[in-house]
C-alpha cells in the first residue's frame, strides 16, 4: 500500500531542492552586488579645491512627450495562487516519477500468521439439479462360471409288477419296489336297473381286457360284448428304460436312457442330448470310476 505521507514528504523535499537551485544564481548575484557597494563605500575619496561656476548653459528644447504606459493589473490572489500551483503541480509532476523511479525495489515481506478463522457465512441457495448423464457403454460379459458339482446318485425308479382288479372292481397296482397304489374302481357296481332300451348289451368282468401300450407306462382297459367295444387309457407315471440314448428320437416325461456311462431320466418331452442346455434331462445315475486291475 502507498504511503501517502512518506510520499508527500518526499514531494515537499524535491520542489524545495528544486527552487533553491533555481533560486541561487540570484543569490549569488545579489550577494556579490551587496559585496561592490560596501567596497565602493568604503574607498576614500580626496575632494579637490572648489572650481569657477561656469556659465549657465542654454536652455534645451523641451523632450517630446513619452507614450502612455499602459493600465497596470491589479494584483488576483486566486490567479496568483493558481499560477504558483500550476508551476508547482509541472515540476512535481515531474520530479515525483523519478523520485519514485529512484527508490529501492519492494521486497517481499515475511508471510504474516494466519488470521482468525472467520464466521460460517448463510448457506447458500440449493443448485439446479443438473442434467442427466449420456448413459454408459455396455459393460463387458462376465467370464462363464464353473460348472456346478454333480448332484448325488438318485434312487432307482420302480416299475409296475403287476394289476389286478379285486372283487369292488378297483384296480390295484403292484410296483417292483413292493408298493402298491389303489388306482381307483374301474368296474362300478351294479346299478340301478334302467328302461328297457333297444337291443341293450350289458357288460361284465368277464368282458374286460387290459393292455399295456407300447410306451410301457400306459395300461389300455376295453370292454368288449359282441360288436360293441368300450375302450380308456390310464397313463402311469413310471420310469422306462429306454436303453442307450438315440439322436433324432423323441423321448417322453419318465423316459431313462444310458448317455455317457451315466443315467438320465426325462423331465419333458424331449429330443435333445442329457448333457446340453436346458435339455430336459436329469442325470439319475453318475458315471462310476474306472476300476484299478489287481497286480
């Protein structure tokens, strides 16, 4: 920051310096006149006898008559006054430059300790939600995971060992792991006695006949009296084994085929290899280890 009193102080010194160097010729001069006149005052002077009076002389012509002066000014203290500060602001504008050129480069002070932290200042007003990003590149695929381990060894399907119809003409099944399921009546009992209808063929136990289709899992009942055939399937929900796995045959639901020395067993309709995608197998039993030969 200026120091304006340093400043003016220094200004005040240049325009004193400055009018006593205009100032000394003058005094110079004034002292060495004041230095003749005391010489000049000092020599003395020898006064000679007094001469004659000479004759008076002619009276000269009178002079011609000088031009009028002109009318003087008088004296403005304002004028005044401004002319000696324009002459003062010129020299100061002058000097003040080179005063400032003259003086020593600023050198940069100590760093000053740190001020008092000051108070929180308002909080200022919410910003404008800003706008919505360009949406992101694809990330790149994950890497495939490991396959998951085999599951344990399922337990054999069991298959139907035989039927039988009993007295109430339900139908009982026999499966091969011992159990037997009660598949409901298929022959009712003796109904009430209808109308007498045109050339009515009743049907007895002895008229039925049961045959396993060629799937191996579906029980087809007929009743059959002179021209007359009554015919229903009834499917079971068994395993077949249908051997070694074929491409290009269709499987059905239960179906249980040898592939790559494991057991699979079809959850659906399918046509597709146990060991692919989504292909409709379930691995019942695993592939066994390669046995070691005795030394």
């Amino acid at each position: 920051m200026l120091d304006t009193k340093a400043l003016a102080a220094a200004t005040a010194a240049i325009v004193r310096e400055h009018l006593v160097s205009e100032l000394a010729p003058l005094v110079a001069e004034n002292k060495a006149l004041r230095e003749r006149v005391e010489a000049l005052e000092a020599r003395s002077v020898e006064v000679g006898p007094a001469g004659a009076d000479g004759h008076d002389g002619r009276d000269g012509t009178d002079g011609k008559d000088g031009q009028d002066g002109r009318d003087g000014k008088d004296v403005d203290l304002v004028t005044l006054r401004g002319i000696v500060s324009e002459l003062v602001q010129a020299e100061v504008s002058k000097q003040v430059p080179e005063a400032i050129a003259a003086l020593p480069a600023p050198e940069r002070g100590e760093k000053g300790e740190d001020g008092e932290r000051g108070a929180d200042g308002d909080a200022g007003a919410d910003g404008q939600d800003g706008r919505d990003g360009a949406d992101g590149k694809d990330g790149v695929d994950g890497q495939d995971g490991k396959d998951g381990r085999d599951g344990a060894d399922g337990k054999d399907g069991a298959g139907i060992a035989d039927l039988v119809i009993d007295r109430d003409g339900n139908l009982i099944a026999s499966f091969t792991d011992g159990r037997m399921k009660h598949l409901g009546q298929v022959v009712g009992k003796d109904g009430r006695d209808g109308g007498d209808g045109k050339d009515g063929i009743p049907f007895g136990v002895d008229d039925l006949d049961m045959t396993l289709m060629e799937d191996g899992r579906t029980l087809r009942m007929s009743f059959t009296k002179g021209n007359t055939e009554y015919a229903f399937q009834i499917p079971f929900p068994v395993v077949i084994d249908r051997g070694v796995f074929a491409d290009g045959k269709s499987y059905e639901e239960g179906d249980g085929v040898t592939w790559g020395g494991s057991f699979w067993i079809a959850q659906r309709a399918t046509g597709s290899k146990p060991d692919s995608a989504d292909s409709g197998w379930r691995l019942a039993v695993k592939r066994g280890r390669d046995g070691k030969d005795k030394a």
